[in-house]
C-alpha cells in the first residue's frame, strides 16, 4: 500500500497555469503506474493522463498540448503542469498509483478555473 498526497490546487483565471503534485509515501514509488483523474460537480470521474514506470505517458484528448504528465522517482512525486486552463477544467483532480496488485488514490486537491 503506497500513501498518496496532492497540492497545488487553488483558484486560477481562464488562461492561466497551476502544477500540481502528488507526494507518496512508499520505496516503491518507481514501481507504479501513476495516473491523474478529475471529477467535476455532477461528472464521473475521468482520467486525465498517464506516465508509466518506464516514462511513457498517455493524455486524453482534453489534455493534449496543454497538460503534461512527469515523474521523479528520486522525489517519489508525480506532476502535473496545467497550462491555458479552462472554466470546464474546474475539478477536483486525484492522484491514483497502479501496480498489479493495488490501485490506491489521494485525496484530491481543487481546482477552480473562474475569472
């Protein structure tokens, strides 16, 4: 079981950028699929973008030429930098580490996009 943290949500303008992060607690962290989602009022949950073990990193439409997903392995952090954000990014984005065994999932930090 890895423990997982998110931050540096908050309140933004259309147009603007935040980075989050996602803190986890566990050795293993580099042995983890690590993944983003959101969920906004009245949505499912969906996923935002991917990086795997080995770097490879997998975006929904939604997210292409603005997100980016990374991770530091020597920090045991993943991120995610959200440029030219937009009202409907408005969410609260969670922070997920998949492995073949477990599937665990932080708290989640809001973002609100709003001029």
């Amino acid at each position: 079981q890895v423990q997982l943290v998110e931050s540096g949500g908050g309140l933004v303008q259309p147009g603007g950028s935040l980075r989050l992060s996602c803190g986890a607690s566990a050795g293993t962290f580099s042995t983890y699929t690590m993944n983003w989602y959101r969920q906004a009022p009245g949505k499912q949950r969906e996923l935002v973008a991917t990086v795997s073990t080995t770097g490879t990193t997998y975006y929904e439409e939604f997210a292409k030429g603005r997100f980016t997903i990374s991770r530091d392995n020597a920090k045991n952090t993943v991120y995610l930098q959200m440029n030219s954000l937009k009202p409907e990014d408005t969410a609260v984005y969670f922070c997920n580490a998949r492995s073949w065994f477990s599937s665990n999932w932080g708290q989640g930090t809001q973002v609100t996009v709003s001029s």
